[in-house]
C-alpha cells in the first residue's frame, strides 16, 4: 500500500492500470530457431558456416530455408512451409559435407539423364589436321646453348 518513490501510485494501483494490457503467455513454447535462407547449388548442397548439407535435386537452384537450433546442433531445411529434412549440424568451419544416401541415388540418377541429353547436342570431336605429323626435335645440353651465347655476344662486338 506504500506508494512507489518516483511513480507516485502503490504497486495495486499500478497492476490495476495495466492489467488490461497483458497478454495471456502461449500454452506452447516460443520458437528460438533462426531462420537462415540457403540457396540449393547444382551439386544439390546447401550450405552452413562453411558444411554441406545435401537436398533431393529436384531442389537445385531454389531458395530454401534452414530453421537452426544452436542449442541442439539440429536444422530442418523448407521449401514453402514443407519440412524437407532434419540434419545434425557439424561444427562450424569443418568443410564436411553430409549426403543422404537417398538424395545420393537420386544426384546420380539425374546427372545420368542429363548427361545422356546433352550428349544428343554435344558434336563429335575433329580431328586436328596436323595431329598426325611428328616433328624432330635435337635435344642439347643446356652447355651448348651458353656457346650459343658467346658466339653471339663476340659476333655484336
């Protein structure tokens, strides 16, 4: 009931003022995640403080989220609200890489395709005209090309 030094008004009066802007505390936890936006390269990587983190292909070239706990060492990587994945992070500045088996095969199975299409624009090599002729070449001591030198040097004189 004792007034407050500077406020001027009890701790009631001021819980009573302010009562009406508190809010109720959520029934679930807050979530502390950080929200980190990877672009998927065309290996089917994303990375993180320098790892890599392997995505299903079908990924390469888009914009994806990896939502990190730093207090577990986990991420879940989204592409449009979707959970894609959850990984263990590596420590930072390792340069590993971790790649699904799964995502593996099917790195694979598209290199395969593309490979086989570009192999139907890809021109057959030429033969270079002069690959076939083969040239003499003398092979001299590094001494004779110092006499080289000296001759030339006497003939400027």
């Amino acid at each position: 009931m004792k007034p407050i030094g500077d406020l001027k008004e009890t701790r009631n009066e001021r819980f009573a003022r302010e009562r009406e802007h508190l809010a109720r505390l959520p029934g679930a936890d807050y979530d502390t995640r950080e929200e980190v936006p990877v672009v998927v390269s065309r290996e089917s990587l994303v990375r993180f403080e320098s790892n890599w983190y392997s995505v299903h292909p079908e990924n390469i070239g888009k914009m994806l989220v990896l939502r990190v706990d730093r207090m577990k060492k986990e991420a879940e990587i989204v592409a449009d609200g979707v959970i894609l994945k959850h990984v263990r992070l590596f420590e930072a500045g390792l340069r590993m890489k971790l790649i699904d088996p799964a995502d593996k095969t099917a790195i694979m199975k598209r290199w395969e395709t593309d490979r086989a299409r570009w192999e139907r624009y890809r021109k057959p090599r030429k033969k270079h005209p002069h690959a076939d002729i083969t040239v003499d070449v003398a092979v001299r001591s590094p001494a004779q090309y110092d006499v080289i030198a000296d001759m030339a040097a006497e003939a400027a004189v």
